[in-house]
C-alpha cells in the first residue's frame, strides 16, 4: 500500500486533557478507577486507536467478563470513537462476525472477546495488549489469565488496562492493585469533574444525588462501603440450569438510554428464582436495542411474552412494529414498586454469575434511602437498578394479591402473604 499521510495533531483537542497523558504512559498495568461519566473508557477507546494508528504492532484484546457485554460495548465505542473522534473511517475494516477492528495502512488489530468464551480467546494470537472493561465483575483468575496472554512480538511496551467504578472497598483489585503500591502499575482517579465534555443535563443529575454510597462511589469516585442494602438472601453462582431446565419462565424488559437498557429472563426451581440471562447495555437507542436483542435471543424470541417499563409506550409500539408483538407495558399502580421488591426479597434469587453479570452487580448495591439521621428508610435508591426493574416486571405474574396502594409496614413482608 502506497505511504499515507495521517495527522493526529488534533489528539489533545478530542481527549480529555487529564487522561491525555495516558497515551503515552508505558506502565505494564494501568488501573483506572473513577466515578460516572468521568470518560475514562471514552478516554481508553481514544487511547487504543491512537496507537493503533501511530504505533506498529499492536494486537488488542478488548474484553469484558462477559461475551454479549464487550459486543455491545467497548466493539460500539471503538467504532464510535474511530468515526465521531478521528473521523479515520476510511482507514479501519471491521469484521462484524468475529467483532474484529484491523487497521488497514499497518494492519494492526483488535477483537472483542468475553473471558466466557475459551475459545475464542485463545484463537487470537500474540496478543500485545489488552482493555479489560468493567474490570470490578472480573476475578483474580481472569486478570492473571489476560496478563499471560500479551506476549506478541513489540518494540512496545505490553500493556493492559483495567477501567472500572470502584464499587466495593473489600474488592480484589483495590486490595492487590491499589493500595499496594506496584512500579508496575499506574493508578489512575477520576471523576465527573474531570470530564469537560460532560453535557449541563448529566452533571446537575450526578450533583443531585444525595445518597452517601451512591454519592461516594458515582459522583466522588471512592471505594463504596455497602449500607442500608435491600437484598440479602441471594447466590451468585454458574449454575448448571438453563430455560429447559427450569418452570415457568419469564422475561421483562426495561429501557434506559443514559443507564442501561436490560431484558433478564428467569424461572423457578424448587421455590426459588433463578435468573438465567441477561441483555443490558448503555447508549442505545430503541432501535439498537431490538437489534441487539434479535441478535443475541435469536428470532424466536419475537414470540414471547415480555412485559415491558410503561413509562415509554412509544418504545413498546417500536418493538410491536419489529414483529415482538408480545411486548407489552406492564401496569405500574402506586405502591408496585414496594410490592415487587418485597416480593422479590421474599424469595432465594439465584444469579448465573457469567451470564447476568450486571444484575449480579446491582443486587448487591441496590439500598434504602436514608433520613437526614442516616437512618434507613422504606424507600429505595432508584440509581443503577435496571435489571432489577426487569427481574420485577418479568415475575409480576407470579406476585400475590393486588398491589395497588401497598405500603409495607417496618418494611415487613405479612402483608404479601409470604
């Protein structure tokens, strides 16, 4: 190919300039820890075809826990940030089958691979580098696995990079990645402040938050220090059971476009729920969502039963009009969302870790508002709870009695009947 003249002059201008240093940072592990919208994945994408670009070789594996997550994620931002950010269309090729980024003028490459998927994995060779995004849902064993992995041929240094919302304080990566300090690795903080892109709308949102985890972790950036949590009696686990093996199964949807867009699917065993999959993702529009969703459930789905958020009927006459005709709104009377969650707490949840890895994550955040006393109250934190909000609208079907008007009393749960 014929020599091809690039400028990437205007990188400082594209990036936030408190990750700007980043670029070029040759740390063996980066470690970037920060609150919403802080734009340090924005900032990472940026990173990577950066480097991509002006650096040769490089072979990036993009990866989250799992699969369906990195697809519908990091893949999109990459793509976004290679059009919107550089506007360097013309110089990437993108295999949409095997979610592949090759850098046409050196060839240079990325893949998006879950840590679920083996095989796929091991099939990229001589990975240089990698972007473990949500890295908070991943194990030490999964962090070891990646840094054994990034062995190509380089002049460079190979690098891996964690991005993460530092959500527990007892977590694996603050305990061996952050507060021992390493000359390996770079810690990095950040929050919504350091991001001079963020739109008015988001930022009086994140200042408006008054709950002291929720503030602490997704506004002030710290480790969280879980309190006031609603949802005890629950597993996180990779069980054995799937749709086949499970009674009557159920899914609800729940739309988001600033947080998440999620449909979960669950059915019951012996009395107790199990939540067997999950499709959740940030940014979408309706439409990408139905995509995303024919994509990943097959086209079978189109024939189930999914009672969907009814805040947003126009979103459920879109997917009525893609052929989901049983997509429905579900009925919301004041007191259901008191009634759902009761009735959830009520029973044992069981959480396929791989596959369900964002409700696994807000099960276990999800709390009580306080008083101005500290002292817990019979209302919720509606903040990060969106798989939570489908889990509710797919098992109404199964609640007792009408909730309508229902207030709990001490927070107790006799008045279900349970």
């Amino acid at each position: 190919m014929a020599s091809v003249s690039i400028d990437l002059s205007a990188l400082p201008r594209i990036m936030n300039p408190y990750f700007y240093p980043l670029v070029f940072d040759n740390h063996p592990v980066e470690v970037l820890v920060g609150g919403a919208n802080s734009s340090k994945s924005r900032s990472i994408a940026q990173k990577i075809i950066y480097k991509m670009i002006a650096e040769k070789p490089h072979r990036y594996l993009i990866t989250r826990k799992v699969k369906k997550d990195v697809t519908h994620s990091c893949y999109d931002l990459l793509k976004y940030v290679i059009k919107n950010d550089f506007g360097m269309d013309n110089l990437f090729y993108y295999n949409e089958t095997e979610k592949l980024i090759k850098c046409i003028i050196n060839d240079n490459d990325a893949i998006a691979v879950g840590l679920d998927d083996v095989d796929k994995l091991k099939s990229f060779f001589d990975p240089t580098d990698y972007w473990f995004e949500e890295a908070d849902q991943g194990t030490p064993k999964d962090f070891a696995q990646l840094d054994l992995r990034i062995r190509g041929k380089s002049k460079y240094t190979h690098q891996g990079i964690l991005t993460l919302n530092p959500i527990w304080a007892g977590h694996w990566i603050k305990k061996q990645l952050w507060d021992i300090k390493n000359p390996r690795v770079l810690n990095h903080h950040s929050t919504y402040k350091h991001n001079i892109f963020l739109d008015a709308d988001t930022r009086e949102k994140l200042e408006a938050i008054t709950d002291p985890y929720y503030k602490s972790v997704y506004v002030e950036g710290n480790w969280g220090v879980y309190g006031n949590v609603v949802f005890t009696n629950y597993v996180i686990e990779d069980f054995p059971y799937g749709e086949d093996d499970l009674e009557n199964v159920v899914q609800g949807i729940d739309y988001g476009f600033v947080h998440n867009s999620a449909i979960v699917r669950a059915g019951t065993k012996d009395g107790d729920i199990y939540v067997f999959d999950e499709l959740a993702g940030k940014g979408w529009l309706n439409s990408d969502f139905i995509e995303k969703a024919e994509e990943y459930f097959g086209s079978n789905a189109k024939n189930w039963y999914i009672p969907a958020d009814s805040a947003e009927p126009d979103r459920i006459e879109e997917w009525n009009r893609a052929g989901w005709y049983r997509v429905e709104a579900v009925e919301k009377p004041k007191g259901s969302l008191k009634y759902g969650i009761d009735f959830l707490c009520s029973k044992r949840i069981h959480i396929h870790k791989s596959k369900c890895p964002i409700l696994a994550q807000e099960i276990q955040q999800f709390k009580r508002k306080e008083d101005r006393n500290g002292e817990a109250t019979e209302d919720f934190v509606e903040l990060n709870d969106d798989s939570i909000a489908a889990l509710r609208y797919a098992t109404k079907s199964w609640w007792p009695g009408d909730c309508s008007g229902y207030q709990p009393s001490n927070y107790s749960l006799s008045d279900l009947g349970l």
